[in-house]
C-alpha cells in the first residue's frame, strides 16, 4: 500500500473533518442545541469543503464519486438529535416550557425542577418526583437507528417505583386511542430491582443506589427492536413497537409519585451519524483511487 497516499489522505480527511466542525459543529455544537429537539440537515457549507478537498487531492473521478456518495449521505442525513446537559436553567426553575420539556398532556403541575443537589456532567440536573411526568417529544427520528441515552442518579433514602418511558406515538390529550410505549423500564425503590415492563421473563437486575449509573437503548426502526442496557448491562432486547409507529416520539421520566430520581444527560443520536457515513464514503474512494493510480 502506498503510504505517502495514506499520508495524505489521512491528512486532508482530518482537515476535512476540522472544517466540517467548525463550521456546522454536529459534534462539537451539540451543548449549543441543548434543550431542544432540532432538524439537523446535512449542511451544505460542510459538504462543499469536503468536496473541495479531495477534488484538489484526488481530481474530477473522485470529485464525481465523492459527489454521488455526499448526496446519498445528504439525503439519509436529516436527523433529530437532541441532547440536554440541563446547565442552561435556573437552579430551582420548573423546567416545564422551557428547552422543549413539558408535563405530560403539558401540565406544568407535571414538570420537574432544575437541581444543583446532584449532577453528571457540570453542576446541575432534573429532579423527578412526586407528580413530575416530565416529557419532551422528538421529531425526525423515523426510520434507521438510534441512540437514546441519559444518566440516572437515585439517592438510598428514595422511596416507591418510578418509571422511564420511551413513546413511539405521543402528542398532549392523546391518551390511550393514540400514545403508544416502547419503553417503560420500572425501578422498585423499595426491592432494589430494575424491571422491564414491555417484554415478559426478563430476569431483573440491581438498582445502583448513591451513584450515577448509564441508561442507553439502541433502537433499531427498521427491524423494529430495541436493546436496552442498565449501567452497561444488557437489561432486555424486544420490539420497539406494536400497534403504534416507527418513530422515537417522546421520552417520559414519570415519577409516579416516588423519588426523587435525578437525571441528566439526555441524548438522541442517529448511528452512524451521518457526517461519519460521508466521510467513511470519501476514504474508502480515495483509497480506491489511490490504488487504481499506481
Ligand atoms: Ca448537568
């Protein structure tokens, strides 16, 4: 293998990928999107300084392939992804109506508060507890995979069952004719266990009390099915949905009257992103390429 190619490639893809954050950010500017859920287009100032790129490395072949396969990225690019770190409230504020978070049915009675008391990542958190069924709905994510991930810290003096829910379906009022559940993953406070609701035999594991644990589901719209992990556990992997959609529409963190539960982190993203897919696509052409020349 020729590697003053290599070199090279390796070298004009890092620059590539350099402009590409700078920018559009899909990476780097996720904490600036915090808060709501946005339509991400592939953007197009990125594409074009790839583009630019390799057509000065590799010519017009390469310029035309990494074209077609910048298009087919683009138009498997628009995704949902959201992410929240909750630094951007006020400590003590309803986070309800604000950064897209509502009460279930948007009652703010059903809201949950921004807490300094615990946090994964900076200095804050949400609080879910007693009446808190917090919610915030997504919008993009309906077809290929998907990350869904948060981080959840339950004190040792917390009390009752509490719930995290992903809905396939949801809007406010829809009630039981239109919301649908993907997800409800139930943590007994009071018998340590983490339980799945949606599928039936799994065994339970143990709740992790006084420390901040992972929850991650890969989703799979496709093949409907999702894989749920609990602190890098594999909890239970079963239909992502029945009767409903193929869609992430909302994620639920219910109280149901017990707490409090501490959550932070919350992430939707696409797999594999789609700025990777483009950029995977122009290697492997390049390489080609490379090879074709020698
Ligand atoms: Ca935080």
């Amino acid at each position: 293998m020729d590697q003053g190619c290599i070199s090279a490639l390796d070298s004009d893809l890092f620059a590539c990928k350099l402009a590409g954050n700078e920018r559009v950010g899909r990476s780097v500017a996720r904490p600036s999107r915090r808060g709501e859920a946005v339509i991400s287009p592939q953007p197009e100032g990125s594409l074009d300084s790839l583009l630019i790129v390799n057509m000065k490395t590799t010519g017009r072949i390469l310029s035309l392939s990494a074209a077609v396969a910048l298009t087919a990225a683009t138009s498997t690019g628009r995704a949902a992804e959201f992410f929240d770190d909750f630094e951007s409230y006020s400590a003590g504020a309803n986070i309800h109506g604000q950064g897209g978070w509502k009460g279930w049915d948007n009652d703010s009675a059903a809201g949950a508060v921004v807490s300094t008391a615990f946090a994964a990542s900076g200095t804050k958190s949400v609080r879910v507890t007693g009446a808190s069924d917090l919610v915030h709905e997504f919008s993009g994510a309906t077809s290929g995979q998907w990350n869904f991930s948060l981080d959840q810290y339950i004190p040792s003096t917390s009390s009752g069952d509490t719930y995290l829910i992903l809905m396939n379906k949801y809007r406010d009022g829809g009630g039981g004719d239109y919301d649908n559940w993907s997800v409800q993953t139930h943590v007994n406070l009071g018998t340590g266990q983490i339980i799945v609701d949606m599928a039936t035999g799994e065994a339970p594991l143990t709740l992790v009390k006084n420390a901040w644990i992972n929850w991650t589901f890969n989703i799979d719209l496709d093949a409907n099915k999702v894989t749920e992990y609990y602190n890098h556990q594999l909890l239970s992997t079963h239909a992502w949905q029945s009767g409903g959609a193929n869609a992430l529409s909302a994620v639920d963190l219910y109280a149901n009257g017990a707490g409090p539960v501490y959550y932070d982190n919350v992430s939707v993203s696409q797999v594999p992103e789609p700025t990777a897919v483009a950029l995977l696509g122009l290697g492997g052409l390049a390489l080609l390429l490379c090879r074709r020349s020698r």
